[in-house]
C-alpha cells in the first residue's frame, strides 16, 4: 500500500535507519501497533477455529510436501524482487537483481513492524536512485493495483463455481483495479511492454500463490481443487490494503477463510492453509534475511 503523503527525500547511510522507517509511517506507528496486536489476535483466533474444526492427527502430516512449499516461499521472493525491478524500470531507475532482493526481503521483514515496511523500503530505495516522488507513488500504487486486478480475476474464476454472482462482483471489481493500475503506471512512464510484463509477472506471484495453497492442503491431507484454492487469490493483495494491520496479519487468513467458504473448499480448510502456508513463508524469511544482515545489506548507491 503506498504512503499517503510520500516522505521527504532521505539519503546516504540514515536512508534505512528505524527511526527515519518511523517517521514516515502512515498511518501513525501507535495505530498500526495497535494494529499489530489486534491482528495477531484475528490471526490466532483463525488459526483455533480452523484447526479445531479440521482435527488434524499426526497422521494428516505429511512431511515430504514441506520441501515443495518452501522452495515455492522463495520463489515468492524471488517473483517480488523481480517486480520490484520492473517497478524501478517504470521510474526511470535500474536496480541490480543484489539490491533488488535486498530491498524485497529488508520489506518483507519490517511489514511485521508496526510500520509499512516495504512501502517504506521501496520507496526510499528509488529515491536514492534519483526517481521522483510522484512517480514513485504512481508506480508504486499502480503495481498494487495490477496485483490487485490479476488475482481478482483469477479469484472470480474460483469463485464462479460456488456463487456465480459473487464470481462476476469480483471480476467487475478486478477489471475496475487493473485498469486503473495500468492506467496510473502510465502516467508514470511505463511502455506498453512494461505493463505487460509488471501484468505478467503479478500472475506470476498468484500462480505461485496458489500453488502454495495447493501445497499446503497437500501436506495436511486437506481437500481441495484448483479452482477452490484459486478463489483464495484475492485474499494477499485485499489484506495489503489494510494498511494499519502490518503485513495484513490475521486479515489474510480470514480473507481466506471467507473465500474458501463461498468457493466450496470450506471455510476452517482455508484458514488452516493460509496459516500454514503464512508460517512457512516467515520460517523461509528468517534465512533470507540471515543472509542479507551476513553479507551486507548494499544498494546499488552503496557500491563503490
């Protein structure tokens, strides 16, 4: 989600400290703590009521489907990194693939921060590569947007099969997104290939976001076809947008749970695979972000 009121221009070593990440957070660091508690809250609260409807027994377990899900947590990452290049490219910027998975895993970790870490981190980061402010926020948003809009579509491809009426709302609604994203990143600089390929690439993070799903009732012997699992789509992109919820904790998985119940996949059958499939991608960002603090946190700028 892109601050509201765009922070001042930061460089040089101060540019990532948390106290500059705080200053600029929008909404106000003490709402989204706020936030924070309540999400975890809703997060387990989903959780209980997901596995105790389930009833889960070690025998549901099945451990060889965990190799699978975390390659595909980092393919997440590395799908991220790749759309925050095009991103860049869309500023008028080039970003080195280092400095691109640096900023997308620092982002990722601080979104579990009372403060919108990646927005934060994304943006800075462009500033220092001299992009401007306002084709930073319509870059930024415009992406959220697209993202927003491919995975609707595919979510309303999901949902068609439950409730036909809910499939066509989201799929009015996902065309309305990515139209406006397209149309916003336009504005902004990109080519037509641009928008093509930031299009693709954010059907590429909803694939890889199903197949996560997929995975994850794979390997608690849960139910579940690939056209219920994609209702649950939309459920990453719509919980991003709650902006004091940090990293849409709890809100994702009872997105999940609700789009899982329209869709026929069940509601505690979502939830139990959106909070797995959640603690698997923070256990794969733990090594991730090992690896940036051991050989450096550099941007491009940094180097010398």
């Amino acid at each position: 989600m892109v601050l509201a009121h765009p922070p001042p221009r930061v460089t040089g070593a101060d540019a990532y400290t948390p106290e500059v990440a705080d200053a600029r957070s929008a909404p106000s660091p003490v709402l989204r703590a706020v936030g924070l508690g309540a999400g975890f809250l809703l997060l387990t609260g989903v959780a209980v009521y997901g596995f105790r409807a389930v009833e889960l027994d070690g025998r549901s377990f099945v451990p060889g489907w965990l190799a699978l899900l975390s390659a595909l947590a980092t393919m997440t990452l590395l799908i991220i990194t790749a759309e925050f290049r095009l991103l860049a490219r869309i500023t008028g910027t080039s970003v080195s693939t280092r400095s691109a998975f640096s900023v997308s895993v620092i982002g990722a970790a601080a979104n579990l921060l009372p403060l919108p870490g990646s927005t934060i981190t994304r943006f800075v980061a462009l500033q220092r590569h001299g992009a401007s402010t306002s084709t930073i926020t319509a870059a930024l948003f415009g992406g959220a947007l697209v993202w927003l809009g491919t995975a609707g579509l595919v979510a309303a491809a999901g949902l068609t099969g439950g409730s036909v009426l809910v499939g066509v709302a989201f799929a009015i609604g996902a065309l309305v997104a990515l139209g406006g994203g397209l149309a916003t990143i336009r504005r902004a600089g990109a080519t037509n290939r641009d928008m093509a390929a930031l299009t693709v690439t954010e059907l590429c993070l909803t694939v890889v976001g199903i197949a996560r799903f997929l995975t994850a009732a794979a390997m608690l012997s849960l139910p579940g076809s690939l056209r219920e699992t994609a209702a649950l789509a939309a459920a990453g992109p719509a919980s991003a947008a709650v902006g004091i919820v940090p990293g849409g904790l709890g809100i994702r998985e009872s997105l999940a749970a609700a789009l899982g119940a329209v869709s026929g996949l069940g509601g505690a059958e979502a939830a139990v695979i959106a909070v797995v499939d959640r603690a698997v991608g923070l256990g794969i960002l733990v090594p991730a972000y090992l690896v940036i603090v051991t050989f450096g946190f550099r941007t491009d700028r940094d180097q010398p």
